[in-house]
C-alpha cells in the first residue's frame, strides 16, 4: 500500500511528505538515495559520512592502536574543532 502520492512539478521536482519524512527521520539538507530493484524504485536516507570518512577522521595514521577506544570521543572532538574553527 503507498504510503503517499506526491505530485511531480514542471521541474522534475517532488516534496517528501510529512510522514515520509518522519518514518526517514529527515528534514532540510537530508540527502535521499534512489536505487532502482527490478521494477521498483527504493527511497532511502543517506547517512552524511562514510564509515572510512569517519574512520579516516579518527585515525588519519591508519588502523587505531591497541585500546584505541579511550581516544575516540577525543579524535572526534578533535576533528569537529577542525573542521568548524574559524579564520
């Protein structure tokens, strides 16, 4: 059964309807995947970062080292620093 039936416009534009969008938890900025399977058409949500994105963000020398996990939070506070700092 669909779950709604959004119109498409002139631009090739559609909006997400409301519980659409809160079964995908997404909002403005989200990004959605299309895959096509068979003769279907699948919408996901797209998480924002890849896990070796994150991976490389967290150990940019490589594999973490042995009881790496007491760094983590530190790594990722690190890399948000980074990446917001201003100038």
């Amino acid at each position: 059964m669909p779950l709604a039936h959004p119109k498409l416009t002139a631009q090739g534009q559609i909006s997400v309807p409301a519980d659409v969008r809160k079964r995908l938890g997404i909002g403005p900025g989200s990004i959605l995947e299309w895959e096509e399977k068979n003769d279907e058409v699948i919408v996901r949500r797209v998480g924002r970062h890849t896990s070796e994105e994150v991976h490389a963000a967290l150990f940019p020398d490589g594999s973490p080292a042995k009881n790496a996990h007491r760094s983590v939070k530190q790594g990722i506070t690190q890399h948000i620093r980074r990446k917001h700092a201003r100038g």
